[in-house]
C-alpha cells in the first residue's frame, strides 16, 4: 500500500515522487507564478544554489522545488489536468501545501 496519496488518486511510496507528481500537475508552460512574476530556474555560472527568475535562492534542490511549487498552486488545487490536486494524507508534509489550498 502506497503512502503517499493525492485527491486525484495518484499514488505513490516516496515523497519525493509524490513532490514530483504535485510539479508536473502544476507546471505552466509561461512560468508565471500567482503574483504575475516569472518563476523558473536559472543556471548560475559558478556557484551550486539554485536560482529563480524572480531573485529568489536556494542551496537544496528541495527548497527550491518548493518554492516552484507554492507559487504556481492556483488557490483551489486545480491543476493543468482540470483536477484538484491536494494530498489526502495526514502524513504529508506541511511543505508540500499551504494550508490555505487546501481548504480553498
């Protein structure tokens, strides 16, 4: 039995596939994120942290994930599928959503 599961029924026993199955169901193709700025990866030249277009940085792939992933969410959980997105399980992490999204 998986540990992982979301309201769409995805399924999954690692939290990162299931971190990875919230990225793709919220991908946009215009990485405009919800306060209208561009929210994409930039490679820097010399350095390991992970920069985003709009300034902000991280040292762990993780956190910068996050990051992508909270400022794309729409505030009701649909994602490019048409279906809501949110984990059913009391045992995901808090990171993954803003408690927000899920109650919206």
């Amino acid at each position: 039995m998986s540990n992982f599961h979301c309201s769409c029924g995805f399924a999954a026993d690692s939290p990162e596939l299931f971190a990875d199955h919230l990225g793709w169901v919220f991908d946009r193709d215009d990485d405009i994120g919800n306060d209208g700025k561009p929210h994409a990866e930039i490679i820097p030249g010399s350095t390991s942290a992970h920069l985003c277009a709009c300034g902000f940085t991280a040292t762990e792939a993780a956190e910068f994930n996050d990051h992508l992933l909270i400022m794309v969410m729409p505030m009701n959980a649909i994602g490019i599928d048409g279906k809501r997105h949110v984990p059913l399980d009391i045992t995901a992490p808090d990171r993954w959503y803003v408690q927000w999204v899920v109650d919206g």
